[in-house]
C-alpha cells in the first residue's frame, strides 16, 4: 500500500547509501510503500518499517527507522462481520 494512502503527513529519512542499494539516486525516484497485517479484525500498516522501492529496476529493501515516530501497527480499517460493512479508521 502506497504511504501517502494511510499517513498523509508520513515522511522518512532515507540516507544516500539506502537509496544507491536499490539504485536511486533521488528520493524523488522511490516509491515509499508500507506492509499491512491483519490483526484481528483490524488491518494495521508498518509505517516504522517501510518499503523503498526503485521500479525502474524492480530492487527494493524494507528500511527500519531509528527514530519512534510512528508504530509498526497504525490502524487502517476495522473489518466488519460482513464484507460489505467494513469501516475505514484513518
């Protein structure tokens, strides 16, 4: 799931070595994406364990940020009985 999609205020701080590791660059190249769970009847994103992607050559890593800023399981959407009825929390 695209970052901007869940937090839109998310940003990371990506050093010159992460982004030569994927083949970047520029920031401005990556694509930013974040893992989703199921826990329960939640669905959380990783956002403290981002993906960076290059998709011009299809290389990417998972980054683990130092600072605490955001959680590993940031509510997105409560899922419902029903498919029908699930309820978006962010």
């Amino acid at each position: 799931m695209r970052s901007a999609a869940v937090c839109a205020d998310y940003q990371i701080n990506v050093k010159s070595d992460d982004l030569a590791e994927v083949g970047l660059t520029d920031m401005k190249l990556a694509q930013v994406m974040i893992i989703v769970n199921k826990v329960g009847r939640m669905l959380t994103g990783n956002l403290q364990g981002p993906l960076l992607i290059n998709a011009a050559n299809r290389q990417a890593r998972q980054m683990v940020l130092a600072e605490r800023k955001y959680s590993t399981r940031h509510p997105l959407i409560e899922l419902a009985e029903r498919k029908d009825q699930a309820h978006r929390i962010a």
